[in-house]
C-alpha cells in the first residue's frame, strides 16, 4: 500500500495532476500521462527503490496497479544493493533523462536526420599546436559533457576519453588547392551528424596553411553544448592554451546533470511551472500559425539536409547608433532588430499574423558556478505577431518587446511543450520553423583573447530540425553582426535573397534616418520585381477573363495586410476598374487605394520570378497541410510515378478540424494493389503528411464522375483499399503488432479499426523507441527500428515488414505470443 501511495504521489508531481484522484487502475494515458513524463518517473523509481526499470514495460501497462508489480517483481542480489563506490566519483555508471530541448533535438534526429549543431571556424597564425593538445584534453577534463553519450532518449558519461585535435597539413599546397580543401572540410563538418550515442558530441580539426597561418574548425552537437555552452568551450580553450589556471568546478559528480536534478526536484521550479502551463494554455487558440512563406513543403524538397548562410556586418559606428536610437525611445536594440525582422516576415507572408521562435537560455541559480557549466540550457518561445499597414515600427516593436518580456517571464513551461499542446488543438504537426535568435545579452560574442591566439571567427553555421530559417544577431568586435542560416532548398528560388537585402536595408534605413522609426511600417516589393512589373504587366489567359465579373485593365496579387506580393507569395488577385465602370460595379466590394479602384476576386494567385500571374483556377487545388500550402496536382504527379496507377485524384475533406488528404484512383489494366503495396509505394514518394488517408479504387468511368464539390457524398457512400483491408480478419502478426502498438500508446483495444496509425493515435518518438523495443524483444532479428516506425505506421505496414525481415518465423512467433495472452485472460 505504501508503494502505491508513493507511485500516485510522484505521478501527481510529474504531472501536476494535485487536485486529480487517480485510482489503481486508471489509464494513466487519460490523465496526460506522455513519453517524457514516462522517463521522468521511471528515473525517480530506479533511484528511490535502487532498482534496474525499463521505459518499454511501464510505457506497456500505465496504470499504477501494474506498476506496483513492476517494481515488486525485479529483485536485486545483495551485492547489488550495496553503495556504489564508482557513483562518488565524476563518472556516474547510471545514465540520466534528456531536458526537454535535448530530447526534441534527439528525436529530429531520429525522424528527420539532421542534428543540431553549430560549426564555426577561426583564422590565425603561430598556433602552438603541442600546447593546443594539452589544453583540450584538460578542457574535456573540465567539462564531461565534452564526452556526452546520448542514445534511446538517455544520456551518460562513459569516459573521459583521451581526445586529440586533428590536423591536417596543407601549408605545402598552392592556393588554389588550399581553397578547396577548405571549402570541402567547410562542407563537411558543417553537415556532418557527430556520433553522440558514441559520446562524440565535439570535433575540433585544424588546417595548417601556408605562412604560418590556420583555420581552427570547431563543430559541436547542441544536445549537449547549447550556443551559449560553445562561447565557454572556446573561452576556456584559450585560457588553458594560455596556461591559465580556471577555477575548480564540482569533481564529484556531473554538474549539469546534477542541475537537471535539483531543478526536477525544486518545488518553487514546480509551481512556477504550474502557473505557466495555466498562462500558456490560457493563450493557445490565440497563437498564430507559422509565417505563410514561399517554402517548398517539407518532404518535396530537394537535397533537405542542406544549409547556407548570409552574413552582414553593420560598422562600430552603425551599432552606437541604433543603441541611441533605442536608447532615446525606451526600447532594445533586440527590439528594433527583431521588429525589422518580422516587418520583413510579414512582407513575404500571405499573412501578417504568424508566429516566430525565440530561442533563450536559462539557468537557474541552483550552483554557485552554473554560468561556467557546459551543457543545454535551451528554451524557446513563441512570439505571436500581428502587423497591419496603417501601424507605426515604434508602435508594433513597443508591443513586441513587451510580448517577449511577457514570454520570458513564463518561462518555465517550455516552448517545446506549447508547440505539444498546439499540435493537440488542431490535430496536426505544429512547428515553429522561423527563428529569431539574440546574443546581445552577452556583450561582445568573443574574447580579444580568443581572436588574438585561437583565430578570428570567419564562418559560422547552424541548422536544427524543423528549423528553416535562423537569424541570428551578435556584438563582434564593436560592431553587430547579422547571420542568416538557411535551410538552402525550403524556399522558392531567390526568396531568402530579398528577404535579407529588405531586412539590411531596414535597419540601414534607421540609422541612416532616425525619423523612420515612427513613419509607418516599410512594406515594399523589391525594385526590380517593382519595375519588372510596371514595365509588362501581367496578363491573364482568355478563359479566366471570361469568369471574371468585370472587366480589368490591370491586376496585381495582394496579401492580407493589402500589400502587393513579392514573387512566390500567395495572396488574392486583384483587377483595377476603370473609372467610367466603378458606379456599375459598387456593389462588389471595391477596393480604393491610392485613387484607384480595385476588384478583389475569389482567385488565389502568385507571381512567379518571370512576372507571370500563376493562378488557381480550381478553388480545390489550393490546400494548406502542416503549415504549407500545397497544390494538390503535385501530389497527384508523384501518385502518377506509381506503375499500377493510371489516373489519380487527391482531395481535401475537413474534417475533425483538420484538413485530410484522399485519392481517387483507376489502376492500369490487370493490375492490382493491396492496401500495404500502396503504402509502400505512396512512402517511397511523398512524406508523411501527404500520403493520403484514404484511397479509393475505381473504374475510368466512375473517376470521370467524382466532383470536387459532391466529394463529402462519395466518402460516405463507398469504401476505401484501407477501410476493406480492416474489415479482412488480421493475420496472427497484425494481431500481436496490434496488441503491442495499443499497450505502448494506451488504446484500449478496438478490432473493429485495427489497422491504427501510430502517430495519429497518440505516438511520439519516444513511444517508438519503446514500440522497437517491444518488438525485438519477442521478434528476435526483425530489423524493425525507429525509422521504420516514422515511415510504415500502421499495424498492417509494420507487421509486413517483420514478415519479410523474418519470413520463417514470424508468424510462428505471433501465433505463441496469442496463445499465451489467450492463456491469461
């Protein structure tokens, strides 16, 4: 009894669940119980009963009743249960739970393959290369998150390994080969995805040159260094290679994990923690979406993993400008930059309500030296933006700094868990891939010290999962550097281009023109797209003139704050009446601007890099998924890659708040497709999210019948491939795949949908680790793994890839497990 009342406890701290009665066999799925949470009090168990526990068998039966036999049935030999001399000591044998930035960076990696990482490399002369190797293995003494190993949402320190810089000797080449082994070594570190599960979280090389003269490249894994980590790293680098003695850090264990412990533990942390949450969720169906950008959507692009970047530097002279400027109107140089941004954002958006990602670090005061600990100390927050045309830049960036002051001071629910419950509300992915980061906090970014020994910066990159675009912006010796990172294909071609030329020449308007802060916000479309257009407007073809209900001498493409649109932006196509006509045609709705008159037409349109008007003509091709408006014909073209398909249709349905994807298709003759061939082939060719829920197999002559318009109808009166494939009886495989996907997500089983999609019905990454994990327990050499999980989803795909992994005994294996659960009910 003591036990139970010990796991509710914890449960009602984890979840913060204080006024919540939870019985012995409740779901605890049902009362928010998540795969975080999971990891959180499996930790709090093993330490408090010093007992061996494992994520998969509580993340299987979440009840507290079941965990009472969890815990009661392991037992421990006395040898076991004696103190561990080792746990005294810096090297803990027991691994630690991910923060909750370190376990959605851990996961991106998992389903997207990028890593959070920042690249940076430094240009000097005279290094002393013996003393540069003495000062980095004292500096991986100093810091054990230097040799951080993160594997299955966990991290540990398995040794201080013995580290060495590597060189490479390129002082006997001619420039011309100098440049290009630099630019591949660039190109390779700065994409690279370190081992960390191996504990490499560091890599530091160094190109020896010509002259005397190198480039010390540094590349670390923000799952355990964070940006602000990396400024320490490169700091206490050049004191060590300068001899200097630093002061001690705590040598009886680790200092950042024994951070993630105080703060778990910190009552105060807990109930501002509480308070947050309820301020956060308070707001949510307040928040903007993402910015409605040119981007490519997600699982289209081409060569997704790639970045580039753009980088300004405004002079010593430019910045005590813009801090008098700040200065005189009672705002931060942040601020001025950050409204600059979004003004540009907002430009290029079909919206100007959106949301930006603000990155900032916290470190609660828990040790007398956490300002000199390496590790994550990460948080995000969601700026909620809302420009319009006739607003002032002082006026919006006076409310944007009282919104991110507002943000920060509720801090301690995180931004990654807004993002969870964002997702929740409107049932789809909710990401925040347009990122605004500051280190004007810090001062200047890098030491003279560091410049004068190690180098001076001269290239510095970073990328991160789900993140598209990340400005940064940093004091660098007396002035203030601006750096864009770009994942290079996400937007339509020339798109980030303009948007930084635009956003440098805000700010160098500013300062140029103080006056400019109170004038009204700068909305503009680049000059040569201007005058590309005044110079040939654009025409509209024959037919679409004819649907038209007046008659236009000139068009143009308009967003939301009713600017025109650069090129690539969606906004609504807008025709001008002639004087002579406007009496006839009042009671459209006309638009005046500027002593002109403007017709609003029902077409969503764009100008393309050509000046040509791309329209959508069919009000149904236009559809927005995930934060990305798509043209549904794209999707039908990959559908169409598919040999056994001859013609194909994709829908969108609203339903259930959401928008769903479904295809009407007419096979090539005698062919044929089952359900789990086309989720093979759908998988090989469109991401996740665009892969049809439903699909429906059809004759030529009823896919000439289905009308966008009657589509509601025709879902209801016929059955689709994966409807039929349910109703068919479950092999004994499917059964088991079943069986274990509903223990791990918390369903109670319903064979009348058996064919569930995990990640609809609640999975995370998290739960397919444990889902894997579940499976090779029983399917020994099944091959599944977690991007199998990602990829496959539901029970019937799954099961289809045990079955070819291991044909001769897969069944044979499903068939006991069945006869053994049978066996206990």
């Amino acid at each position: 009894m003591k036990l139970q009342q010990e796991i509710i406890q914890h449960i009602h701290t984890v979840l913060q669940l204080d006024s919540v009665n939870i019985s012995p066999q409740d779901n605890l799925i049902e009362h928010g119980l998540h795969s975080l949470a999971i990891m959180q009090l499996v930790d709090v168990f093993e330490k408090q009963y010093q007992k061996p526990l494992s994520y998969t068998d509580f993340a299987m039966s979440p009840t507290v009743e079941d965990w009472v036999s969890l815990i009661n049935s392991i037992t421990v030999s006395p040898e076991a249960q004696e103190p561990a001399v080792a746990l005294s000591y810096a090297l803990p044998s027991a691994s630690v739970a991910l923060s909750d930035m370190q376990y959605a960076y851990w996961a991106g990696r998992q389903s997207e393959h990028t890593a959070a990482h920042l690249y940076m490399e430094f240009a000097g002369q005279n290094l002393d290369i013996q003393k540069l190797q003495t000062a980095y293995q004292k500096l991986v003494q100093r810091h054990p998150m230097l040799n951080a190993s993160i594997a299955n949402g966990r991290q540990s320190i398995q040794a201080l390994d013995h580290q060495q810089i590597q060189i490479h000797d390129l002082s006997h080449l001619d420039q011309v080969s100098v440049a290009e082994a630099l630019q591949n070594r660039r190109q390779q570190m700065s994409h690279q995805q370190l081992a960390i599960q191996n504990g490499q979280v560091i890599d530091i090389q160094l190109s020896l040159l010509p002259d005397h003269q190198h480039i010390l490249h540094i590349d670390s894994d923000m799952i355990a260094i964070d940006p602000q980590s990396y400024l320490i790293v490169v700091e206490d680098l050049t004191a060590l290679y300068l001899g200097k003695i630093l002061s001690p850090l705590n040598s009886s264990s680790i200092d950042y994990f024994d951070y993630l412990q105080q703060r778990n533990e910190d009552p105060n942390y807990h109930a501002k923690s509480l308070q947050d949450q309820q301020w956060w969720q308070n707001r949510l169906d307040q928040i903007s979406p993402a910015p409605d950008l040119p981007l490519v959507p997600e699982g289209l692009r081409e060569n997704p993993q790639q970045f580039e970047r753009l980088a300004f530097r405004f002079s010593e002279s430019d910045k005590q400008k813009l801090q008098q400027i700040a200065e005189k109107n009672h705002i931060s140089v942040q601020t001025l930059c950050l409204t600059a941004f979004a003004e540009t954002v907002a430009t290029w958006s079909s919206s100007p309500q959106f949301r930006l990602n603000l990155p900032f670090f916290v470190r609660e005061s828990y040790q007398q030296t956490i300002d000199e600990i390496v590790g994550d100390f990460a948080n995000l927050s969601l700026l909620n933006v809302q420009l319009n045309a006739q607003e002032s830049f002082y006026s919006a960036a006076q409310r944007i700094e009282q919104q991110v002051q507002q943000a920060h001071e509720h801090y301690a629910y995180a931004g990654i868990h807004v993002l969870r419950d964002l997702s929740k509300l409107h049932q789809q992915l909710e990401t925040s891939p347009i990122v605004f980061t500051s280190a004007l906090d810090v001062g200047e970014i890098f030491s003279e010290e560091l410049q004068l020994h190690l180098g001076q910066p001269v290239w510095c990159i970073s990328q991160g999962p789900k993140v598209d675009l990340d400005v940064q912006i940093a004091y660098f010796n007396q002035g203030l550097v601006v750096n864009w990172d770009i994942r290079r294909h996400a937007f339509k071609p020339d798109v980030i281009q303009h948007m930084f030329e635009h956003y440098i020449a805000q700010i160098t308007t500013m300062i140029q023109d103080e006056t400019q802060v109170h004038a009204p916000m700068a909305y503009r479309l680049p000059e040569a797209q201007h005058a590309q257009r005044q110079l040939q407007p654009a025409a509209l073809a024959a037919h679409v003139l004819a649907q038209l209900q007046v008659d236009c001498d000139q068009y143009r493409v308009v967003n939301q704050i009713g600017i025109d649109c650069p090129d690539w932006v969606i906004g609504t196509l807008w025709g001008r009446v002639q004087a002579q006509d406007v009496k006839q045609h009042s009671r459209l709705n006309l638009k005046l601007v500027q002593g002109q008159y403007w017709y609003p037409t029902r077409y969503a349109a764009y100008y393309n890099d050509a000046a040509e008007i791309i329209l959508f003509e069919d009000q149904h091709q236009l559809v927005k998924i995930n934060g990305y408006w798509l043209d549904l014909n794209e999707v039908c073209q990959k559908i169409l890659e598919i040999p056994e398909v001859e013609h194909a249709k994709v829908y969108s349905v609203h339903q259930d708040g959401k928008n769903r994807l479904i295809a009407c298709l007419v096979l090539s003759p005698q062919a044929e497709l089952e359900q789990h061939q086309l989720n093979a082939a759908y998988t090989a060719r469109l991401p996740q999210y665009l892969i049809p829920e439903q699909s429906y197999l059809m004759s030529a002559e009823q896919f000439a019948q289905v009308q966008a318009d009657h589509i509601q109808d025709f879902i209801q009166k016929n059955q689709s491939l994966a409807q039929w494939s349910s109703a068919q009886t479950q092999t004994p495989l499917e059964q088991v795949v079943y069986f274990m996907m509903s223990k791990i997500i918390g369903l109670q089983p319903d064979h009348s949908n058996a064919n569930i999609d995990f990640f609809d019905y609640g999975g995370d990454s998290l739960l397919a680790t444990h889902f894997v994990a579940a499976l090779h327990r029983y399917f020994k050499d099944c091959g599944i793994t977690v991007v199998d999980i990602f990829s496959q989803r539901t029970v019937q795909n799954i099961a289809k890839v045990i079955e070819q992994n291991i044909p001769q005994s897969a069944h044979k294996i499903a068939e006991i497990f069945l006869k053994v659960l049978e066996g206990k009910k």
